[in-house]
C-alpha cells in the first residue's frame, strides 16, 4: 500500500538557463568551416565581462584565471585560439556548459580558455543526411528542437541545463537510455579542430567504416573532452536508420509519468535503510536485461544524508503503454517490500518535452563540490550498504552528500564493448557519490567525508569500483583526480584502466595521433606516449 499525490495534466515547460565527408583533413565545400563575419570576442582581466565569464563553471572549488577567455563562433575562431596557445605556449581549455564536476577545466595553470556557448545551432543537415548541433547547445536546447522540429530526440541526460558537447562525448546516458542507449551510441559525425604536428587544423571525422580519421570519432563516444582537441560540432543519426529526418533518430513516448517516491529518515534505522536497498539491486539485476518489459522505463534511488530529511526514488515511464500503471505500482511494492514503511508517492504526468525540460534542483548556496562516479554489474553488498548508512548519518557530517544509484543497462547492454570509447556494457547501475557544501572553511572535512565514504564502500579494491565481477570500473562524465593519485588509489590498477578498461590502448593511439605534443591536457588526460 503506498499513499498518492497526483499531479495531473501539464507539468511545467522550463528551458535549460539550457552521406559522409570521410578522409577530409578540412571539409568539403558543402561543409566548409564557415568564415566568422567577425573575429572572436577575446575577454581579458579588468574587462566587465571578465569575472562572469570566467566563474561560470559549476563546481565554486575551482577557479579559472585564464589570460584571455575567447567567446568563439565557429571552428575557425577556435582554430586561431588553438594555434596561438601552440605558437605561444600557453595552455588552453575549452567549455561548453560548464558542469565539470571537477578542476579539469577551472584550472589557474590555462592560458587560454576557449568558451563554446554561444555556438548554439541545431539544424538538419541533409548533406549528411544528420543532425547538426553546435557544441555550445545545451541538452535543453537540443530537446526542444529536435522534437519541435522533427518528432525526434537524442537519449541524453536528465539535466537540460548541462552542455551537450562534454555529455555526449563521455557517453552520456539519461532516462531513454534504456529504451535507446547512450547519447553517443546515436553519434555520426564530429567537426573538431586539432593540433597534430604542431598545427591547427580542422577536421570532420565520421563513424563510416572507409574514414580514415574514424578513430577520432570513436575516441569522442566515451573518452571524454578536451584531450583530443576541441569539438565545435556534432552530428547525430542511429546506425542502422535512414530515410527522412523524422526516422532517423529516436521518437520519444508523447507523453510520461513523472514519480518521486520518499521515505522519511526519521522512520529509517539501518535494517530498514538496508532492505530497501537490498530491494532495489535485486529488483534491477532481474530487470535490466535486452527484453526486459521495464526497458521504457528510469529511475534513481537518491540516497541522501539524513540532515536533507528523505530517501527518494525518482521514477521516469512511458505513460502512453497501457501496462505502465501496473508496472510502474509493481516496481514501487518491490521496492518497498518488508521496509514496513508507507512512502508518499509524488506522481506527475505531461508532455515528454515538459518532463524532459523540467529544470534541475538549485543546492543553493552549497555549491563546493567534490563528487566520483562508476558501474555496478551487481548491487551493493550488506557490508556496503553498511557503509552507506554509516557515512549518510554521520552527525558531523555537514555536507548535502548523495549515494546515486541511476537505473542501467537494457539496450545499452547490447552494444560491444569495444563499439565505443565507454567500455561498460554489462552493468545494472550507473553509480555516483557527491557532495555539496557553502563554505570554503569545511573543504578538508568535506571532500574527506566523501574520500572515507568511497573508501569504505570499495574495501575490497583499493577504494575504488575496480572492474571485477560485481563493479565495471568508473565514468569520465564524472571525474575524480583522486584516481590519478597513489595514496587515494591504493587498487593497483591504472586510472585509465579504472575509466576505460581494454580501450585504453586505442585512445592512447588516437592522442599520439592527433595531439603529439599534448596540447589538449587536463587532470585526467592521457599523455602522448
């Protein structure tokens, strides 16, 4: 029995505040990088604009101070920016949407910080018989277009305010994912300006079998930004499709049922906290497979301190099948079997584009951040749940902490490992640890709290998920430096190796390739071996 508040009707509509030309070095004449009518707006220090543009970055930990924050337009903005960091050696770093959750970017040692987001265009591009989107477009933006101009969509993220050009190219994954794969799975084509041999240069790589710079396009479908050069464009069609462009991409459902599911700390104790846990990963490793009957449908438990007041379960479900009422009910009595409390249980329906648009929380002014993220091929154990529990209701603990646990696989399980650049193809959950804090005089404690968190949950490897046969290993889109550093990775195992396990080697190929001289680099970045 689970009580209900319906909320019925429209949700809220809120806009995110978000044939191939393979072997080309530069595109053709029908995809020429177009020469900007005017140069790009460089931003110095003691420019009114200096201070906005430079903190526009998610995470107030870190602070960009580049000499020169250049607000581009086209891949030939960029291409200048790229060749003046190479002829000056000065570091350069590019944003899109600025929600790296770590320093990777806000970094004082860029020179040069290359700002993407007002490269904004989405357009079908019948020459590529694709979508174009420009890589300053938010996942919002990309949304509404593409369904308000074509019926379609790409499987990205819950958050429409993130950029698409970070999300995408460290294989983003959202509430369709599970119904159609990861945003990259859908990825034809990049435009992205490199810096091979000592030269910028622009080239437009494609996943056709016969294109030469294929590798580059494949190292864009997981490996992450900004350490391969800087991506100015993308295009999107699933493999397999063809015809007009209302075929060739995923048609989300018409409408969806929007859930919220809590339960109240104060009714939790550890068994009861433990069961529902142990609930959840048993429900999912016996529904996450290719014909699974719950592939149309997301969820997240977020487990969350026990200062914020509640347990939720945020369930997203295609409310158009006829079978969602019962299958959406069963899920949520699964869940809370034997937990012997009665949740409320939040539902509202709209459009897919109100849901999908549906802004993200503010934390307010808790916006220091430190957070580190992976896969799950089984759930959690006793003894971790444990863990969770233990560091969730830590008293000392001031911090908005978050344990994630996003709902996986399905139809992106179907895909090789080898096929793109994220190698995670057989888990059950996307995991993410995250901590939200106001005040700069709690860094230590904070960023400790979720260190021992992370520590204490993987014991039994080195503090890390360490790919084995219950977890697969961590996620680019949701860094850590800590990995790169031998007394927080006491695993033995590679940072590289804990993000892309056998991949490794040919993203290591394609930076010696297109980046010698590693003028891309970031905390996280492979070297030029």
């Amino acid at each position: 029995m689970v009580s209900r508040r319906r909320f019925l009707g429209s949700a809220v509509a809120v806009a995110g505040a978000t044939a191939g030309f393979s072997g080309l070095s530069l595109p053709t004449a029908a995809h020429a990088v177009e020469e900007a009518p005017a140069p790009a707006v460089i931003v110095r220090p003691g420019d009114a604009r200096y201070t906005e543009l430079a903190e526009r970055g998610h995470n107030s930990r870190f602070h960009a101070t580049p000499d020169e924050i250049w607000l581009v337009h086209c891949a030939a903005h960029v291409e200048k920016a790229v060749s003046q960091a190479i002829t000056r050696n000065q570091r350069i770093t590019v944003r899109s949407g600025g929600h790296c959750f770590d320093g990777l970017v806000d970094d004082p040692q860029f020179r040069i910080l290359v700002d993407t987001s007002e490269m904004k265009g989405i357009s079908f591009d019948p020459a590529m018989n694709a979508f174009a989107v420009q890589a300053g477009a938010r996942l919002g933006e990309v949304y509404k277009a593409l369904y308000e101009g074509w019926g379609v969509t790409v499987p990205g993220g819950v958050c429409p305010e993130v950029g698409v050009a970070g999300h995408v190219t460290g294989g983003g994954y959202g509430p369709l994912s599970r119904r159609y794969g990861l945003s990259s799975d859908h990825l034809y084509a990049i435009e992205v300006v490199v810096a091979d041999r000592g030269r910028a240069r622009t080239i437009v790589a494609t996943r056709r079998d016969n294109d030469p710079h294929r590798e580059l396009w494949w190292a864009h479908t997981g490996g992450g930004g900004g350490q391969f050069g800087i991506v100015t464009k993308f295009w999107f069609r699933t493999p397999g499709a063809g015809g007009g462009p209302s075929s060739l991409l995923p048609k989300p459902p018409a409408r969806v049922r929007k859930t919220v599911v809590s339960w109240p700390w104060a009714q939790l104790n550890e068994a009861t906290f433990t069961r529902l846990v142990q609930n959840h990963g048993a429900w999912h490793a016996a529904n996450s497979g290719p014909d699974s009957v719950y592939a149309t449908m997301h969820s997240s438990l977020q487990l969350n301190s026990s200062i914020v007041g509640t347990v939720k379960l945020e369930i997203r479900m295609d409310s158009t099948l006829p079978d969602t009422p019962r299958l959406h009910d069963d899920y949520i009595r699964a869940v809370n079997a034997g937990v012997g409390i009665e949740p409320t249980v939040d539902i509202k329906e709209g459009s897919w584009l109100e849901i999908a648009l549906d802004p993200t929380p503010s934390y307010g002014p808790y916006t220091r951040h430190k957070s580190m993220g992976g896969h799950l091929r089984k759930p959690l154990t006793t003894t971790q749940i444990g863990a969770v529990h233990r560091a969730l209701t830590d008293q000392s603990h001031q911090g908005v902490g978050l344990v994630y646990l996003a709902a996986y696989g399905c139809r992106i399980n179907t895909v090789a490992s080898s096929a793109t650049a994220i190698p995670q193809r057989d888990s059950i959950f996307k995991l993410w640890y995250s901590n939200n804090w106001p005040d700069p005089a709690q860094d230590e404690t904070e960023v400790n709290w979720i260190r021992n968190l992370r520590k204490a949950v993987h014991a039994a490897t080195g503090g890390f998920p360490v790919p084995n046969d219950q977890q697969d290993g961590g996620y680019i889109n949701y860094p850590d430096v800590d990995m790169k550093d031998p007394y927080q990775n006491a695993s033995g195992v590679p940072w590289y190796t804990l993000l892309y396990k056998g991949n490794h080697p040919r993203l290591q190929q394609v930076k010696n390739t297109y980046d010698p001289q590693n003028v891309f680099r970031h905390g996280l970045s492979l070297n030029p071996s």
